[in-house]
C-alpha cells in the first residue's frame, strides 16, 4: 500500500481513536449527530478499509475469511445501536422490546451463517418504527440503515463462490475510493461538528486537530501542507499561495499555485515546481503577509504553522480609533 495511504490510515485511526477515547467519549455522544458520525459511520468506513487493506496483504483470501470480516463490521456497528436501545428500553421500562435485542458482541457474531443477516435486519425492523423515540439516544433512520446495508452486504458476499481471487488492481482502485469516501466524509461532515464546539471545548478540538493531522490521498506531487492561525492558535480562513518562481538555471519562470485553508486552517497546495520558493498568506480578515522562502524538493512535503496578524481595520482599537476621528471631523 502507498506511503500516502498509510498515512491518511493513521490519520482516521487516530482521529477515531481520540474522539471515543474514555476521556473525550461523553464530549463527542453530547452531539448526536456527530456520535453516530463518529461511533457508527466513520468507523465502519474505516473498518472495511481495514479489512480490504487486510485482505490485499494476504494476495489471495479465501471467502471464508473475508465473509468473517464483513460479518464482524457487520456486528460491530450493530451492537453499536443495539447498545443504545438497551438504554432506552431500559430507561423507558420497556421489558418487551429489551427482551427481543437483549444481545452481546459474542452471542450476536455467534449466530449460524444463514441466519446471521436476517435477524440482524430483524433486530433494526424492530427499531425503525421506534426511531422518533430513540434519537434522544443517538439512534436516528440513518444509523439503522447504516446496519442494514452492512448485513446485507455480508450476506451478497456469503452467497458468492468459495475462492476468491484478489485482483490487485481492482482493489487498488477499490481502496482509492474508499478512502476517498471517508476523507470527503471526515472533512464535511465530522469537521464542522467538532469546530462548532470550538468556543466550548477548546481543549477536545485543539487534541482533535492534532489527531487527525495527515495527508491528501496519494500524490507524487511537491507539496505544502500549511495550518493558518493567529497568536492563540486560532484558523483563519484565507488563501495560502505559493508564488512564482525562476528557475536560476534554465531560466524559466513558473507559475504561483494556491489553495484555500479549511474548516480548521490547513491548506494544501501541491502540482508546483519544486525550488526556494516564498509563501503569501492573504485574507478579508487577516493582514497579507509573505513569509520566508521554503526549499521545495521535488516529490516531498512539506507541513509547517504560519502564524497570521489580524488585519487593522479589524481590530477593536482600531475601530474604536477610526470612529473617534469620524466623530472629530464630524465636530
């Protein structure tokens, strides 16, 4: 597997890690939205990356094995919901309904084969008309189609043949889009959750950023990874552009390139020729600013902070200034 992808692995592994970690558990469930993000979609993304990754290692695996990988996916974000509707069963005194998904992780995974899938359905049939009920605990429509779609993956896989043969570029391909997929998911979806509890939790979204620090899928390009922020530490949303270079040797002049920071400051500008090239940093918010030349080598990356002042006229002294003038000219 590519460098590149290894990385970006590392970067969902550890940005999941630390959003269901014990200690900042409680903080991500406090949004209920961003704990089935979290707990139910993005890690079964990142699970089924796994198990692909695991059986492209292999070369060759035998569908017996891989059936056992979508079974345990498959489990896993199932007990995540069944979980939650204990609680709300529980809490709601609803002896019924907690008697029909009174499961565990080993007695659901230990269900015969040629059941595993129906009732795994059956258990979210048994929900869906509740869900109205259940989003108080995190379940919503979505999560329980997110369970559906995987038992019913697992048993499409189950009914095709014995022995398998993994085509490597096929799951190369496979791979690309998958991680594509959690990346784009990762970016517009958990990102704006997590940045939303900026002015609250200040210490779960600055551990956050650090967690989920990685790079682009798969490029040989020169690249600049850069993070914008001000004295505190806080992104500004600006444009990071890489401006023009002339090659000392040949002569020739290449172009500027430039990206726009994201949701939590990082920009990434890549295609350029490599060379001693400088950075501009300009923003509606921010004062433009060229920093000092980076030595670009051609294929490597680069990841460095630039810190930014805010502009002048958007400073509280320098409103309060210009409308003491305004008010002298007026007099």
């Amino acid at each position: 597997m590519k460098k590149t992808l290894v990385t970006l692995l590392n970067g969902f592994t550890s940005a999941l890690n630390y959003t269901t970690s014990d200690k900042n558990k409680s903080i991500t469930e406090s949004i209920p939205a961003l704990g089935n993000a979290v707990e139910i979609t993005f890690s079964g993304k990142v699970a089924a990356i796994q198990d692909l990754i695991g059986a492209q290692n292999e070369k060759i695996k035998g569908a017996a094995a891989q059936k056992n990988n979508y079974k345990k996916s498959a489990a896993k974000i199932a007990m995540t919901v069944i979980n939650r509707a204990k609680s709300f069963a529980t809490a709601e005194s609803k002896a019924s309904l907690l008697g029909k998904i009174d499961y565990s992780y080993t007695a659901l995974y230990r269900i015969k084969d040629a059941e595993f899938a129906a009732i795994v359905i059956g258990l979210m049939a048994l929900l869906s008309p509740l869900v109205t009920d259940l989003e108080p605990y995190g379940i919503t429509q979505n999560s329980i189609d997110e369970v559906i779609a995987a038992a019913t993956l697992y048993a499409e896989y189950r009914g095709e043949p014995r022995q398998q043969k993994v085509d490597r570029k096929s799951v190369n391909g496979m791979l690309n889009k998958m991680f594509t997929d959690a990346n784009d998911f990762q970016r517009n979806i958990i990102d704006p959750l997590v940045f939303g509890l900026s002015e609250t939790q200040i210490a779960y979204v600055t551990g956050y950023r650090i967690a989920r620090r990685q790079q682009p899928i798969g490029s040989r390009h020169t690249r600049l990874i850069a993070t914008v922020v001000n004295e505190l530490g806080q992104p500004y949303l600006c444009t990071v552009k890489i401006n023009s270079y002339i090659d000392p040797k040949t002569k020739r002049e290449y172009a500027a390139k430039s990206s726009t920071t994201d949701i939590n400051g990082i920009a990434e500008v890549f295609k350029f020729h490599e060379g001693i090239r400088s950075i501009t940093i300009s923003g509606n918010k921010i004062e433009t600013t060229t920093f000092s030349a980076l030595d670009f080598k051609k294929g490597k990356t680069i990841e460095k902070t630039f810190v930014v002042k805010p502009a002048f006229a958007n400073l509280p002294s320098a409103k309060i200034t210009a409308g003491k003038s305004l008010q002298q000219a007026a007099e």
